[in-house]
C-alpha cells in the first residue's frame, strides 16, 4: 500500500488532466473532486478512475472542455445536455442552476443527459446543504452488472442517490450511496488490495454467492442492499436517472449517465432556524443513545466521511500498489514526473 500526501496527489492529478487536453479551470475541478473523494475515504470514486477517464478521452467518448448546453429551461426545471464532457463539469452546472431554481421557486429540479461519471455524489447534494437547502442527486449509471432482486444475472446499473441537509451547531447530514450492495469501485479497489468481498455482495457467472471480487469481471453480479428495498429503489434510479432525463432505461440505455437534481428551499416551508434546530435536537438525541453491544458509538451518515478526512489530511492518502501503477502508467505516457508514494 501506498501513501501519499494529498497536496502532491491533487498537484499530481491536475498535470495529468491538463496533459490529456483540459484547460487548467476544468483540471483543477476534476483532479479536487477526485482527490477529495479520496480523503474522505470513498477511493472507489477517487483517483482510481484516472487511468478510465483517459480511456474515455483517448477514445472519444470523453471530451475535454465542453460547455454543458441548457436545452430548456421551464420555471422550477432544466434539462441539460451534458455533450459527453466530464461529468464533473455538468454535475456542477447541474447543482447550481437546481440552486438557482430554488432560490426562486421554491424547488429546482434539473435533469443531465449525456454524461459522464460524475464521481462522489454528495459533492453535490453539499452544495444545496450550504446554501440553506436540501439536496437530492439520483443518477442512472452505466452498465449491467446488478441482478434484479431474486435473479442470478446481472440487468440493473449500481445507480446512486445522494441526498444532504443541513444542521445548525452540527455539519450536515449527508448519505450517498449505490443501490447495489456496493458501488463497482468498491469491489475494484479489494481486487486490487487483494481482498474478499463481505458476503451478500456479489454472484458469480453461474448466480452462485461469492466473495471473490474478481468473478464481478468474469460475467458475475452485484446484488441490491437490503435485498427487495435496495432492488426497488434502484428501479427508481431507472425511472428518474434514465427515463426521465432522457438517458433510457435497460436496453434503450444511451450508456451515458443520467442525473437528477433536486434543490429544495428551506425557507419556502419552514423558518430556516426552526428547521436547524430540529435537525440539530435530532442529531444530539441520536449520538446520546446508548451503543449497540460491539459498537463503539452511534453514528450519522457523513460521520465516517469526516472523520477519514481529517485523518488522510494529516497522514496522507493510501492507494494499493495496483492502482498506483495504473496511475503511474498514465502519466508516464505524457511524459509527467511521477511523485514519489511512501
């Protein structure tokens, strides 16, 4: 396992976009999305996806330094073509007009055809926390590779939601996760470290249970969390993610990510203070319980995310040697000093 620090990672990471054909603004945003990603702890949709976003550009299904296209845009709502561009960019773009939208009417819902990977979604559903709001993000993903709850094939995407609110004295509260039992990445990143995968989490070719995260590459599953709940919620990532935003669903997918966003203005339908100290009485009443048997200490969604950040702040950013070589690869082909990983 590799460390390193996160100002040189970032540094590092922005070269490389900047070398595959980005222009410094839509480097830096990317190459902070991803690092940040990484000190939170979620290195399934950090760095790791340097080495595909490449890919993608080299073969042109990525393209550097599009302006994302508002199609339409009818009262609370927006459509945005994302024009194959990094999905940062449009997801960003996305987010704030949501924002803008709901600064005015109350709700803004925008809704992202033609993207990319946009990374980790709470990026974004944060956003709409900062600024009084509640933030919600759906996303139909790309791929197969999620059995139908009951099933031993693969036919759904992992297809996330992310949804974030705000607290007073407390940061916010904030989930994001796949539909599946584990976003791809995730099963990626214990291939590389060489690890099983928890049971529950994947089916082999022949619908068999596994904990190798290698048979996920040979024609294998993921399952949905929580078995029937996850595998419905899923379908709603379908219908909002893919039906709605235009990106298709199941064999009319585009394979190109779907997004849904949706901004709600605190202060269309509660005093803002009242809504923060509910949150807040929430928040304190929940930390006081007292701990299940074999568990430190009752958490929030976002707790484990915080915490991780503030310890990769200090000591630096872990990344398998696997990964790490991937990366390394990439920017020795154009020519980029690779810095040193302890």
């Amino acid at each position: 396992m590799k460390s390193i620090k996160h100002q040189d990672l970032l540094k590092f990471t922005r070269q490389v976009f900047i070398a595959a054909g980005s222009e410094e603004d839509e480097a830096g945003l990317v190459s902070e999305y991803l690092v940040r990603s990484n000190l939170c702890g979620v290195d399934s949709h950090g760095v790791i996806r340097i080495p595909d976003y490449i890919r993608m550009v080299k073969d042109g299904s990525l393209r550097p330094n599009v302006v994302p296209k508002v199609v339409s845009s009818k009262g609370a709502t927006a459509r945005i073509d994302a024009r194959l561009g990094y999905g940062q960019v449009s997801g960003k773009m996305a987010t704030e007009l949501a924002i803008e939208k709901a600064k005015k009417y109350g709700t803004g819902t925008v809704a992202v055809f033609n993207g990319n990977h946009v990374g980790r979604l709470a990026e974004y559903t944060l956003m709409a926390a900062e600024e009084d709001m509640i933030g919600i993000m759906m996303i139909k993903a790309y791929g197969t590779i999620v059995a139908p709850w009951g099933s031993r094939s693969g036919l759904l995407s992992t297809s996330p939601i992310s949804f974030a609110f705000p607290g007073k004295r407390h940061p916010p509260v904030v989930g994001d996760f796949a539909t599946a039992a584990s976003a791809e990445g995730k099963v990626r990143v214990r291939y590389n470290r060489g690890e099983k995968v928890p049971p529950g989490w994947l089916l082999d070719a022949k619908g068999n249970p596994t904990e190798d995260p290698s048979d996920l590459y040979k024609g294998g599953s993921l399952l949905t969390f929580g078995q029937w709940k996850g595998y419905a919620l899923n379908l709603l990532m379908e219908a909002a993610g893919g039906a709605l935003t235009g990106a298709g669903v199941l064999e009319s997918f585009t394979g190109l990510n779907g997004v849904l966003v949706l901004a709600i203005n605190i202060a269309f339908f509660s005093d803002v203070d009242e809504f923060k100290d509910k949150v807040d009485s929430m928040i304190e009443q929940i930390r006081a319980l007292p701990p299940a048997k074999g568990v430190r200490e009752v958490l929030l969604p976002g707790d484990p995310e915080s915490r991780e950040m503030a310890k990769r702040m200090k000591g630096g950013i872990p990344i398998e040697e696997k990964t790490w070589d991937k990366i390394a690869e990439v920017a020795r082909s154009y020519g980029i000093d690779v810095p040193k990983a302890r």
